[in-house]
C-alpha cells in the first residue's frame, strides 16, 4: 500500500464573463477537501428546506446555488487527486 498522500489538484470555477473567481488549490489532502465538502452540504441542505418549506427572503437560494458550484470543485480536485481505480499513481 502506498503511504503517499493524495492531494487535490488545482481547479478553478465560479466562471464569470470569461474568468474564474476561484480556485481549489493544487497539493490540499484530499480527505480535508472531503471533510470540508460534506460541511458545505450540510449547510445546503438545510438552506434547500427553507427554501422548498417557503421560508426564504430570497437570498438563500442563490447561497444554495453558489454553496453547491463550491462543493462540486471540492469534490473533482480531491477526486482527481485519487490514484485510478488500475491502482496507478496520480
């Protein structure tokens, strides 16, 4: 078994008139990116009940939104840190 880390690569998104807002950084481990991943949805979770319940002011579903663009480059940089499933290195 391999004792290296895997570490998310670098990923930019939230794309705006042709320029990236921001970034996962290249080298974080990928179980922190997870971990932080599974935070930000719990917060969309509970921001997508008040939303579907009718207790939004109308904030909230653009949070939902941008929350959920977050957490979807959290998960492709640790993912594409991962060594393939063949067993090779990242």
């Amino acid at each position: 078994m391999c004792d290296q880390q895997n570490l998310t690569i670098g990923l930019d998104f939230c794309k705006i008139r042709g320029q990236h807002l921001f970034q996962v950084n290249t080298g974080v481990p990928a179980k922190l990116a997870l971990e932080h991943a599974s935070d930000l949805l719990e917060v969309i979770n509970g921001l997508s009940q008040t939303v579907a319940m009718e207790l939004a002011h109308g904030g909230e579903s653009f949070a939902v939104y941008h929350l959920s663009e977050m957490v979807k480059a959290l998960v492709d940089a640790a993912a594409a840190g991962l060594p393939d499933s063949a067993g090779g290195d990242q």
